[in-house]
C-alpha cells in the first residue's frame, strides 16, 4: 500500500514537471519569434540610420558645393521641401492618431 502511494505521488510530480517543461518550452518557442522580431528590426533601423548618415553628409556636400550659386542653392532648397513634405505625409498617413482618452 505505501509503495503504491508512492509511486502515485511519483507519477503525479513527474506529470507536473512534464506539464511545466511543456509550457516552458511553449515559453520559449514565443521568445524565439519575438527575439527574431526584434533582431530583423534592428536591422532595418541600422540600415535606416545608415542610410541618414550618407544622406546627411550628402546635402552637406551639395551645399557646400553650391554656396556660391544662389539658384542652384534655391533649387536645392526646393527639392528638399519636397521631398520633406512627402515624408511627413507618410509619417502621418502611418501613424496611429493619439487616443483622446486618458487611461487611469
């Protein structure tokens, strides 16, 4: 009788520890993907960043190379609001508006 009880007692720990080694691996398996998420964005707002820099450094050039041509320096000026417009339209377009309501 007590070695029946034990080994019921055995069982039920051991189906515990199955169950909890279950769920964690199901644990783990969400992490993987939100790690890999993270770690693919990462990437892209590297490339992002990257892509700033040389653009920066780029405008710095022209304008550098165009200080001593008012009109080459306004058409450039031009184009840059342009292209400023049409990125804080896709900024808004892409953005989800501000909730009007306070959470408390």
């Amino acid at each position: 009788m007590i070695t029946e009880w034990l080994f019921k007692d055995l069982f039920n720990e051991i189906e515990k520890v199955r169950r909890d080694l279950k769920e964690l691996c199901h644990e783990v398996k969400k992490m993987s993907a939100v790690l890999d998420t993270l770690t693919a964005q990462v990437a892209a707002n590297t490339s992002v960043v990257d892509s700033a820099v040389v653009l920066i450094g780029g405008l710095a050039q022209q304008i550098q190379d165009l200080k001593n041509d008012p009109v080459a320096l306004q058409a450039l000026a031009d184009s840059l609001k342009g292209e400023d417009d049409k990125l804080a339209a896709a900024l808004v377009a892409n953005t989800p508006a501000a909730s009007s309501k306070r959470r408390g």
